[in-house]
C-alpha cells in the first residue's frame, strides 16, 4: 500500500493488488495513509499454496480489472 501511495503522490497511477484476506488492511492502511480511494483488485484466497497454473488463472482472471484501474486514475 506504501508503494502505491507514493506513486499517488507523484502522479503516477498505480493499483494495489491482494489477496481477500486483505480487505479490511487495505481499507485502514489507505486510510491511515490519506488515500482512502487508492485503486485496488483482490484475488481470491489464499495463494501461498496455489500452483503455478492457479497463479496465473488469478492473474489472468485479475488483468481487466487492474488494466481498467490504472485506466481510470490516469485520465
């Protein structure tokens, strides 16, 4: 979440990417942080002991949804 702050902070869009387990974090960090509305997409949980395939099923299913955020906080 500091990663994509920052990048806020300079103008340049970014999306904070997790796992669902995470929601609740993200939504306090962010907001603690002063970015209360930061991009973000979550995968399904958990992930440590997906394959390699399952991994990249996230990942390929995840894609629109990131690509459609970046979108949005660039124009």
């Amino acid at each position: 979440m500091h990663d994509i702050v920052d990048l806020e902070r300079r103008g340049i869009p970014g999306v904070f990417v997790a796992s669902s387990e995470f929601v609740s974090a993200a939504d306090a960090q962010s907001t603690s942080l002063g970015f209360p509305d930061v991009a973000r997409v979550y995968t399904p949980h958990p992930i440590q002991d997906r394959t390699d395939d399952e991994m990249r099923a996230y990942a390929d299913a995840a894609l629109d949804e990131i690509i459609a955020a970046v979108t949005r906080r660039s124009a």
